[in-house]
C-alpha cells in the first residue's frame, strides 16, 4: 500500500493506473476511521480492481463554530487498518495541497443549489458547498470510475449524486447503507466525543428514524404525524436538544405536504448533546397506489 501526499503523485498514480486498464475506486474520508468507513472500503474493492481511500479533513466544509480543530486526527492507526484491508493507495494531503492559496482564499467553488436548503443544510450553511467542491477536486486528483459514500450522510449523497449528473462526471456513485451500532446508534467518528450518559441517550436518534419508518410503510402520509413521532422519541432523551425532525422527498429534498403513494422520502433528524452533532436518517417508499 502506498500513501501519498500530493496532489500530482496521485494524478501520476491514477493515470498510470488507467493506462494499465485497472477500475479505479475512491472512498473519500475525513479519517478517524471506524467500521463504517471499513465497509464502504470493502463495497469498494467488490466494484474495483485497485481501491484509493482519501483522508482529508476539509476546513471548508466546517463552519466558524465548528469542530474543525478538534476534529479526531489519527493518521498512523487509519493508514495500518487500511492496509490491513488490502487498499491500494491513501490519499492524505495537506490542507496546503488542496487549498494552495489557504481555504479562505478559494475562489473557485462547487455549488449544487437548492437541495441544501433542509435537513443539514439549513442549518450548515456553506458546508455542503465545501463537501461538493473537496469532492470535485478529489475526483479530479484521484480520477475514479467509482466512488463510495455513506448513505448515513443521506443529503450528501443526494446532492453529490446530482453534481456527477450535472458536471458529466464519468464515475459510478454506490451508496452503502448505514453501519449501526448493536443498539442502532449509527457509527460516527463524532461519537467519540459522547460521555457514557450521552453515548446510552444518543440510541433515541436511531429510534426515531425507524419509528418514522415504520409509520410510512404503515400508511401514514402526514409528515407533520411523523415529525411529532420523531420528536417524541427524541424527547426521551433529556440531554438531547433537537435540531431537526424532517421528512422531505428524497430527490428534490424539499418539504412534502403530504407524501404520495409510491414516494419515496427522506426522514432525518440532527440532535445535539452537548456541542456534539448528531445526525441519522431514513429513505422510506410510501406503500404503492
Ligand atoms: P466522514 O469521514 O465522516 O466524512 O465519512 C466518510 C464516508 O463514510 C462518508 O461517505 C460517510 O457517509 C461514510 N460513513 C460515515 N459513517 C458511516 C456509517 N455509520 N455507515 C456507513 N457509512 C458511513
């Protein structure tokens, strides 16, 4: 397994690759890996004869108050689980690498409108718009014909799904379903800033999501009676403060009024204990007409 720093070693790399006839996989991270990012490794190499997996902890998708510096870094401990996964290459540039005038200075960004308008969007703003840009220049670097992401950051995925579509990216996007704790809590590098009381409350974010699954595949089309579900569960939990409880389409990414037979959506919710941001959803399809 190779590691490799800059940007035009990668580019070399890839190419040579591609001469060769070689399918070239991606998993973009931002490191602290744990078994979720393992899977998506794995989904990965089932698609791929040669699997980059990219460490890179973006400063422009994180907002002034976020955690960006306190971010889990632990390079040496993700580059030997990797190995010990038969990947190909790491990708762990510095944050000069990528943003050579400095992040604040980028002029040049990658912006998919409207579908960052709910869910986490609302209340990130600009953070998907430093998730579809790192990602842009990571396909650029990496040049893959399939890229993997987690479907546990839902909105990501849809919204990087449309950018491939609108910029004629060439590249296969596979989704992998949420890796989830024994009790439901999905894994998340975050998680390890949960004291134990947290940890135990935080099972109310997968809770929630699954009861609003249940009540759309039972028939419930009102997303106002899902959204009162949701928050129930939540409600369980008395360290939790609420951020979102939200059922939107699952393309457009907006409100629904009431959801249609056959539709498919999107329930998600966005909890905080203590400053630590938590996030689950759903895709659902409403039983048929
Ligand atoms: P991150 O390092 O958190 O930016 O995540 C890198 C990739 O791993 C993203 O595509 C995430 O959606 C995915 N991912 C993170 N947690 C999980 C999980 N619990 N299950 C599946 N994929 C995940």
């Amino acid at each position: 397994m190779e590691v490799i720093r800059t940007v035009k070693a990668m580019q070399a790399h890839a190419d040579a690759r591609r001469r060769e006839g070689r399918r070239l996989a991606l998993v973009p991270t931002m490191g602290a890996l744990h078994a979720g990012h393992l899977t998506l490794v794995r989904t990965a190499r089932a698609h791929a004869d040669h699997v980059t997996v990219s460490i890179f902890v973006n400063p422009t998708q994180f907002g002034p108050n976020e955690d960006y510096a306190r971010y889990p870094r632990r390079l040496e401990q993700d580059v030997a689980a990797l190995e010990a996964l038969g990947v190909d290459v790491v990708f762990a540039p510095t944050v000069e690498e990528m943003y050579p005038d400095g992040p604040a200075a980028n002029l040049t960004w990658v912006y998919v409108e409207k579908l960052d308008a709910h869910l986490c969007g609302r209340y990130r703003p600009g953070h998907f718009r430093g998730v579809t840009t790192v990602v842009a220049k990571l396909f650029n670097i990496c040049r893959p014909h399939v890229a993997v992401f987690g479907l546990k950051d839902a909105q990501q995925f849809q919204i990087i799904r449309r950018m491939v579509r609108d910029l004629h990216y060439d590249i296969e996007l596979i989704g992998v379903p949420t890796v989830r704790e024994p009790d439901g809590l999905a894994l998340s590098s975050r998680n390890t800033y949960l004291s134990p009381e947290e940890r135990k409350q935080a099972v109310v974010l997968s809770q929630a999501v699954e009861a609003a699954r249940q009540a759309i595949e039972a028939g419930e089309q009102r997303p106002e009676a899902i959204v009162e579900a949701m928050r129930q569960i939540l409600a369980r939990a008395p360290l939790a403060r609420v951020q979102y409880a939200e059922v939107v389409d699952a393309e457009t990414l907006q409100p629904v009024t009431r959801i249609r037979p056959g539709q498919r959506v999107l329930a998600g919710v966005a909890v905080f204990f203590g400053d630590t941001r938590l996030i689950d959803n759903v895709f659902v399809e409403a039983p048929g007409a």
